[in-house]
C-alpha cells in the first residue's frame, strides 16, 4: 500500500507540475534516488506513459495527453467529490461553472443536483440570498462590516463586527464574529440583522473559540404540548427530549434558555402548551397572555 501511494504521489506530482528530476521526487517522497527510478519503470510497466529524459534540461515527465484513468476513484469517492461541489455550489459559485459538468463526464456518473439550498425565508428571496452573500464574502476576504441587530432582549442597535463563520444550527443560520462594541466573541442570527454595510476596513484571521453555552448552564424545564402541534414540538426539540401520552399529547423535557424569545416561542403554541415546570415561568406565561388579552380585547 505505502508504494501504490508513492506511485499515485508520482503521478499527481508530474500532472501538476509537468516535469520532475529524479533527486526531486526523492526528496518530496524521502526515499531514494534508485526507489525513484524503480517506480518510474513500474509505472511504465503497468502502461502509464511516463518516461525520462537525459540531459541539462532532463526530466521525468508525462505525455501531453495522459489524464488519470477513471479507475483510481472507486464509485462512492466519485459521488462524494460531485456532492461536494454541488454543496459548494449551493453557497455561491465559488469554482468554475462546468466544473462539475466536466467530472461528471469523466466519471461517468449521474450530475443532476440531488438537494437545494435556498438562505432565504417564504416571501423575502432576494434580501436574505444578498445578505448572505454580502456576509460570506466578508468572512472569505477579511472585511469588517457595520450591522443592525434586533436580540432577544428588546434592544435593536448598531455594531462593528468583524465576521469570521457563517453557521448552520437549529435550522436556522448565524454569524459567528468579534463585536468591536463589546470586544468579545458573538453569535447573530442572520435573520435579526436589520441592516448590513461592508467596510473597507480589513482584519487580520482569526479563530472563533468553538465553546458554546453548554445545556447544563440551562434551567431544566417541563413543557406539555397538545397533540395537533406535534409536528412543530418534532421540528424544535429532539426525539429524546419527548415522551409520548396515552392521549396522544406530548411531554418534553429539557434545558433551556428563559429569554424573551423563549418566551414569545412559547406563547406561539397559544392554549396548546402548559408549562409543568418551573412554577415562575408558569407566571410569567399567564402574565404575558394576560397582557395580550388585555391589549386586543374589544
């Protein structure tokens, strides 16, 4: 196995750069000379068009029109590289277009995108696709970027971040950044960035430290759904975070985070949902509802 790799390393190396001399491809490979020269004649053998040139401006090269058999990929790494670039492909054109037409053509597999990816929510195409676009741009080439952000805690306000990792968790899409206001690491959810400038400002590459808030640091909390909203107590919390009722009603328990937005999600579930635990978040619900009851009532 260790020289069917050196071989293939030969040949990838002759592909990419044209031509090699014999102690080169000792050095890179850190073998010897004579294992070179024993390799070059093993690849001839097996009917790969390599061969040797003497001389001042002598090499080891490949014919012109040699490309790499179709054989060397087994079927699996073949539709792993096309679903690669179709991935790619569903965050912007990042590589040439036919690119995927070509290998698809030389791999003899089937090219047709499987699976889309579209950023925006129902309704509003446009405006999410160019944001995202606008944000991953300013993550690939360092661009600091001055944003408009609505948390969860009442307050919509202007910031300077320099944005560094575009998310995908929980079904839905975040910034990962450095906030200049805070100078800290933060988190944003696309869908709350109110308004967004790319600056001509540059920053030097930096990791995000991948530490999240760890559920434990959460309050474990008891929720029960009814059963007509079963398919969105499915799409939130995961299968073993729910129990089953006799009546078909279900049971979850997990810990959460108690912010405004928790809150407004649970009151989206309107009669469909009892806290059963904690009992303060239990008033804190009824005196939201009450409120709302208060300011729409006729």
């Amino acid at each position: 196995m260790l020289r069917e790799s050196r071989l293939f390393k030969i040949i990838y190396h002759l592909l990419d750069k044209g031509c090699a001399t014999a102690p080169e491809l000792a050095k890179k490979l850190e073998v010897s000379v004579r294992t070179i020269y024993r390799d070059i004649d093993a690849l001839s053998g097996a009917g790969i068009p390599v061969y040797a040139e003497a001389g001042r401006n002598g090499g080891i090269y490949l014919l012109d029109d040699f490309v790499l058999n179709r054989v060397v990929l087994s079927e699996q790494e073949k539709q792993q590289i096309l679903t690669a670039l179709q991935s790619l492909a569903a965050v912007g054109n990042v590589y040439e277009e036919n690119i995927l037409e070509k290998l698809s053509a030389l791999f003899r597999v089937h090219s047709d995108n499987w699976f889309e990816v579209d950023f925006s929510r129902w309704g509003d195409t446009e405006r999410d696709n160019e944001k995202f676009e606008l944000l991953k741009s300013a993550v690939v080439h360092c661009k600091c970027a001055r944003i408009t952000y609505a948390n969860s805690y009442e307050e919509i306000g202007e910031r300077t971040i320099q944005p560094l990792k575009l998310s995908y968790k929980g079904q839905a899409w975040y910034l990962k950044a450095y906030c200049m206001e805070k100078q800290d690491y933060r988190i944003f959810k696309l869908t709350r960035i109110l308004d967004l400038e790319i600056l001509d400002e540059t920053f030097l590459p930096r990791s995000f430290p991948e530490k999240e808030i760890l559920p434990s640091q959460y309050n474990q909390i008891t929720l029960q759904f009814s059963k007509e909203v079963a398919y969105r107590v499915y799409d939130e919390f995961n299968i073993e975070q729910i129990k089953q009722q006799e009546n078909g009603d279900l049971l979850v328990s997990a810990r959460l985070p108690e912010d405004n937005w928790f809150v407004g999600f649970l009151l989206s579930f309107g009669t469909r949902v009892e806290v059963i635990e904690p009992a303060y978040l239990r008033e804190v619900l009824a005196e939201q509802a009450l409120m709302i009851y208060e300011k729409n009532k006729t």
